[in-house]
C-alpha cells in the first residue's frame, strides 16, 4: 500500500505559531482596509464587544461610528458611541462598512436584501461574499483564540483548539497517524467530505490558514436538517444537546411541522427552562418530551457522575443512555453535546441497530471525533458525509443515512 503524504510544520510549537503569524497578518489587512471607511459593528453581544476590543488593541477605536441591533429602536449609547436601529443606522452613517458581529448572519443578510430601505448597504457589509472567508476567520479567532496564549490550557470554553494541535502531533509522534487518515477516508465517497477532512487536518499540522480557506463552507442556517438528506413527515427526533430550544424549532420548520414526536435533552437547567417554556408557549406539549438530562455510555445519577468527576459542587446534572428510551424509536438523532457525542453513541447501540436512525453529529468538540467518530458508525452500515457550516472550527458535522453500500 503506498504511504499517504501530507504536509506538517516541524513541530507542533512551529504550527501554532504559524497560525498566529498568519492570522495577525489577516487582521492587520483587513484593520487597515475598514479604517478607510470606518464601521458599524452590528450587534451588542460578545462578540460585538470582541470585535471592538480588537480595533481598541490595535488603536483603531475611532473607526467605530456606532453600532446597530434588530431589537433597537431608540438610539441610546453602546460602549462608549451610538446604539441605532439599523435604518437609522443606514441613514447616518451610508459609507460605513456594516461588521455583522453575530452567528446569524445569513438571517441578518437576508433580513437587510428584504428591505427597501437597508438594501443600499449590502454591499457595505464585511459578511459579504467578498469577505466572506475573513469573517469566518476573524469570528472564530475572536471567540476562542482572542487574548489567549497559545501555550494555555485554558478550557472555559468547550472547543479548546490548541489541544487539537497537540492530539494530531501526538498521533503522527507515535507514527499511528498516518493508518487513522487513511481508514477514515476510505469511509467517504463525496469530494466535500474529504476536502473539509483532510484541510481541516492540515491546517492543525501546518498552522497554515490557506487550508481554512480551502474547505467548503455549507450554509449555517442548513445545518441538522437540510444538508445531506431530507425529512419526512412522520418523523421521531432526538434532539441530544436541545439548548433552549433552538433546534427543535428549526427541525419543526425544515419538517413543516409534520413530525411524530420529539424526545429532546438538556442538562443545563437553565437552558432547560427556557426550552421548557418554548415548547410550552408554541403547544407542543402533547408532542415534545423534554429531559432535563445529558446523554452518554450508561445511564448515571447526579451522586455517581459527581463521585467519578470527584467534583460534587460544578457537576449538577445526570447522564442518561439513549437506549432507554428505544421505545420511542427515534428516526433521526442531533447530538452536539460538547464531546459527548460518541460516548451517546455508544449508548445507543440498539437503536442504532434496530432503527438505523438518520444521525447529524458535532465533531468538533474534541480532536479524536474527526476520526473515531466516522469509525464507529462504519459498523452500522451507515453512508457518512462531511460538512463544514462556519469557517475554521466551529459547525463541523457529520451526517449519516443508513443505506448498504459497496465500500470501494
């Protein structure tokens, strides 16, 4: 069998600071072209206030001109500079470029190309297609690589992207990397599976941003549910990781509210309120069963996670295996559970094998699901896709539609 090549830096010291080399470089392009215009950042939550600290850091504050939000009617002061609807906004401030500093971009776009008014600053705005794949660069550096040291092990966040550097290096040290490769592709059979496969991969061996920039980006507002195969009208839906709703509501939409049941889980309390009163106020109650619960291997209490976890007082949630509820006999299944995902699976045997539900899967939680993740599921005869739904990390999934297949 001849040997799979693949590019690598000489150490994974080298590619990290390849990366951060490449990506100050990025920044200061594009700092340097929204001076010329100045800009309104779009939007007040956290990332807003990460895109203002970053042309604070590289004193360019004063080419904010303000900022604009959906929800804003009344102009008020936001960090220091206005706060306005965005046809006000519009009107103030025509030749400024429009940062959308939110993951809901595509529904913002959409919002501003629907309306008289706010048309004339499509064009403006940075998450236009000619910025396109510096946006999904900037947004991701900005949520998780902003401010950090590269050699931190900081994991308040879920996807702790160093640690990805360090697992592939550790793999291709101990010479098993190059076998892992080769056994998961020969699992995909489309062109954009394997593109965002191997780009990805090569992007944390090299730290070189040009393999970002090679992967395919799918549409976010697709993800889950129309991307690789579509619905039915009689479908049962696990929603593994239900957050406050958000996904049962784009799974009701994408069905056109023609579904069985749902069986949705999430552990968080807080979280699981507010998805509690969503199903509540949309009267779905009849048909959604919602667990205030996470989902793993085996079925655990609080005390026994707790125990294990040697953490009573930040562990206050049980895990429970999705094979317990086989009865509901589920026909599709979403997990992004923040690297739990193949832990659930494992949990599921049965309804995999009885059921053959379609599977939507996060991957990007941990380094190891790109590979042992696609390698599990081979067992059950599923055909596996790839997609990428943001750039660099985040929204990486896999999908999966039992259907027997030749493997060559």
């Amino acid at each position: 069998m001849d040997k799979l090549t693949y590019p690598k830096a000489k150490n994974v010291t080298e590619a990290k600071k390849n990366f951060i080399s490449q990506m100050d470089s990025v920044i200061s392009n594009v700092v340097y072209e929204l001076r010329k215009t100045g800009v309104v950042i779009w939007g007040k939550g956290e990332l807003a206030k990460r895109f203002t600290k970053l042309f604070c850091d590289r004193n360019s504050s004063e080419c904010i001109h303000g900022y604009c939000d959906s929800f804003t009617k009344e102009s008020n002061p936001f960090l220091g500079k206005p706060l306005l609807s965005p046809k006000d906004a519009a009107v103030k401030f025509p030749k400024s470029t429009f940062i959308i500093a939110s993951m809901y971009y595509e529904d913002i776009i959409k919002f501003i190309s629907e309306d008289e008014e706010l048309k004339k600053i499509k064009d403006n705005c940075f998450i236009s297609e000619n910025f396109f794949n510096d946006y999904n660069l900037l947004y991701n550096w900005l949520m998780c690589f902003y401010n950090r040291d590269c050699n931190s092990k900081d994991y308040s966040i879920p996807t702790n992207f160093w640690a990805f550097f360090d697992y592939y290096f550790m793999l291709e040290e101990k010479g098993e990397l190059q076998t892992i490769i080769r056994n998961t592709l020969s699992l995909l059979k489309d062109n954009d599976s394997i593109c965002v496969l191997k780009n990805r991969l090569f992007f944390f061996l090299t730290g070189d941003i040009s393999y970002l920039r090679k992967i395919p980006i799918t549409s976010f507002s697709n993800e889950y549910f129309n991307t690789c195969f579509s619905l039915t009208t009689d479908e049962s839906f696990f929603d593994c990781g239900a957050y406050d709703g958000d996904t049962i509501k784009a799974f009701i939409h994408f069905c056109n509210n023609g579904f069985t049941s749902i069986t949705a889980f999430e552990p968080n309390l807080e979280f699981y309120n507010k998805a509690r009163d969503f199903i509540y106020k949309s009267g779905l109650s009849s048909r959604v069963m919602l667990v205030n619960a996470g989902t793993g291997y085996k079925t655990k209490p609080l005390n026994q996670i707790a125990e294990e976890n040697n953490d009573s007082e930040n562990t206050d949630f049980k895990i429970i295996a999705l094979d317990n509820y086989i009865d509901r006999r589920p026909s599709i299944i979403k997990m992004d559970i923040e690297g739990y995902e193949l832990d659930t699976l494992k949990g599921a045997v049965k309804i995999l094998s009885q059921y053959h539900p379609k599977l939507a899967i996060c991957l990007y939680h941990l380094p190891q699901d790109l590979f042992e993740i696609p390698l599990f599921l081979s067992k059950f005869s599923y055909k596996i896709q790839i997609r990428q739904h943001l750039g660099m990390m985040y929204d990486t999934v896999l999908y999966a539609e039992y259907k027997s297949f030749s493997p060559n």
